[in-house]
C-alpha cells in the first residue's frame, strides 16, 4: 500500500506540471516557446491520423471513440479527489483530532465537510450545464464590432449566422453563445449560461486546496513540535501518516498556485471585457497593429466592413486592402484608397475600442449571466 501511495503522489506532481503546461501554454506569452510546442503536442495526442487510433476508432466504437476520450480527466479528477480525501481522513485527520478541543473541531469538521461537498456540486454542474444554444434571443445580447466579429458570419459547420462573441467549438461540435473555451477538466464548453458554475468551480478548488495546505501544515507543525524535528524531517524520517500529510502540503501549495493563477487570467479577462476566446482574435490585431498593416476606413466597405488588412498583391506588385472577414479584397486601387480615406491604426489602446467592455462590475454580471434569475 505504501508504494502504491507513493506512486500515486509522485504521479500528481508529474499531473500538476503537465497541468501547468495545458492551462498556460497557449498564453502570448509563451508563444513560439517549449513550453507552447509542449502543450500543442499533449493536447494532440493521440492525433486521429495514427493508424492504430483510426482501427480502434472505427472497429470498436463507431467512430466516436474521441468522445468517450473526453471523459477520461473529469473521470480521473473525480478519482484523485475522492482518493485523496480518503488518504486526508486516515493519515491527516486523526493529527487534528488529537490536537484539537472537541468544540472547535465541530466547526471545523462542519467547514471541512462543506468543502467537499462543493467541490463536488460545483464540479457536476460544470460538467453537465452547457452554455446554451444559439436562438433568436442571443442575436440580441451583444452587436458586432466589425474587428474580430462580424455581420452575417456563417458558421461553416453549423451552416446558422453566428451571433457576436460566439464560437463553435470542434470538440462539442456545437456553436456556443458568449464562448469562453473547452475545458478538459469538465469536458464541457465555457459560455454564456454556465460560466458563473465555471467559476464557482474553480473557487471550490482554491478553497479545497488551501484548506488543505493550512490543515496539513498545522498537522505537521504540531508533529515537529512533538518529535522535535524539522518538518522536512518528519515528513521524510517519522512515520507514514506524516508522510502522505507532508505530500499532501507540498501538492496543495502547488495546485493552489496553478488554480490561483488560472482564476486570477479569468478575472483580469472580466477586467479587460474580454473572453478567452476572444483575447486570441485581440493578440491577431495586436500583431496587425504591431506590423503597421491595420487601417479603418472613413466609409463602410462591402456592407459594414471598416477596418482593413494592407497587404503586397504579389501578382501586380501593388499594395491592396483586404477584409478582415474572409481577407478578400476590398480596396486594390488608388482612386478607392482616396475615397475610403483611410487612417492608420497605429495603438489598440488609443485607437480602437472594445464595446464589450462595460467597466468591471457589468462584466461580471454579464458573464455571470445575472439578469436571467
């Protein structure tokens, strides 16, 4: 049992980085970096091409082996939570017991108990509440700002027009309104109407964690106190129940740091009035601006069309403007550049706006969908 235990904490250490990779490796900040190429090769594994995927795939499961796939992580969080909880009551909780006044301890199991019991409510709701269909009444809730969403998009797969801030996602293969991302953690799409659960997820897991660093580090503390050892020295050379408590410290400080992080990216995007999805479309015309290629016109083109892409027509040699839409040309002649008059977008900050974002607190109540209680 003891090396099956060990196995299965070194285990999680290795999850956690690999967690840290899957969660942050698409961020522009490691862009064109190990830790991106990393996480693009994980999340392409086992891609659809390998011969033996395509076999099982289309022998045994009918083509839809991907799905059954998906459920995999939710499954196993479900499986590390509920074991480490188990290890949590047989090696750590009798330190509290032994250390603790019978009224005190009654709150504490109360709070201790509550904390489970969220993380498993949260996780359900998350994983079984999707964020809605696309209908008539999500056409409404925001309009297209012509930059990153625009009029009478088809969605390709879908064949319905898109309503602006929406997505389809490849995964669900379904468009989604007020799309955020896929999470792997609950197999589920991020959006519009479940959202709110998504983060009640996510403070559920930093509530857990940390409750669980603070519990354990108070265990061990009282433990050094009693052997008359650093804590490094009880974990390591006392007993087996110091040992997993002392694991368990080290993983939740760790995980409570990732979870942090994570929730703290979701919080600066409400901020900003951005979604996830949505900061990635934002990064394309950063790097448009950045390369002095992005122009807005005084006029709208094709319809509703005002901002446009310079770019080189190789086969005439001459400079052309394309739409930012499906990047067709718009303007290709010099008489139609006068005309259009346009303006160089030299600063996201200065020169463009993002109607999305309607200060702090309306954002949040918007992501969390408040006005449909």
């Amino acid at each position: 049992m003891s090396v099956f235990i060990h196995i299965f904490i070194y285990s999680i250490v290795i999850a956690s980085l690999l967690a840290f990779i899957i969660i942050f490796g698409d961020l522009p900040t490691f862009r064109n970096t190990p830790i991106h190429t990393l996480k693009q090769s994980l999340v392409t594994l086992p891609t659809k091409s390998t011969q033996w995927y395509n076999y099982i795939n289309y022998h045994y499961f009918n083509n839809n082996l991907h799905i059954y796939l998906n459920w995999l992580v939710p499954i196993a969080y479900f499986g590390v939570i509920t074991f480490c909880t188990y290890l949590f009551f047989i090696n750590t909780y009798p330190g509290l017991s032994s250390s603790s006044s019978s009224s005190p301890l009654l709150w504490l199991d109360i709070y201790i108990y509550s904390s489970i019991l969220l993380i498993y409510i949260s996780t359900l709701l998350s994983i079984f509440i999707t964020p809605g269909q696309i209908n008539p009444t999500t056409y409404k809730l925001f309009k297209n700002n012509q930059l990153i969403f625009f009029d009478n998009k088809v969605c390709s797969t879908c064949m319905i027009i898109k309503p602006a801030r929406s997505k389809h996602c490849s995964i669900c293969n379904k468009c989604y309104p007020l799309f955020d991302h896929h999470c792997i953690w609950i197999n589920n799409c991020v959006g519009y109407k479940n959202y709110k659960w998504f983060l009640l997820y996510l403070i559920s897991n930093i509530n857990y964690l940390i409750t669980g660093a603070i519990l354990t580090y108070y265990v061990i503390s009282n433990e050094s106190n009693n052997w008359n050892k650093s804590y490094w020295q009880v974990i390591k050379n006392t007993t087996e129940a110091n040992r997993i408590t002392g694991m368990f410290l080290i993983l939740c400080i760790i995980f409570s740091f990732i979870t942090i992080s994570f929730t703290a990216l979701h919080i600066r995007y409400i901020y900003l009035g951005v979604t996830t999805n949505e900061l990635d479309k934002w990064s394309d015309i950063e790097h448009l601006v950045r390369i002095g290629v992005l122009y807005k016109s005084s006029i709208a083109l094709r319809g509703t069309q005002i901002y446009v892409e310079k770019a080189m027509n190789h086969e005439t040699g001459k400079y052309v403007y394309l739409s930012l839409l499906d990047e067709s040309i718009l303007i290709d002649s010099e008489e139609n550049e006068r005309i259009s008059n346009l303006v160089p977008i030299v600063s996201v900050e200065k020169d463009l706006i993002n109607i999305y974002d309607n200060g702090f607190w309306n954002n949040l109540r918007e992501r969390l969908a408040l006005h449909l209680w």
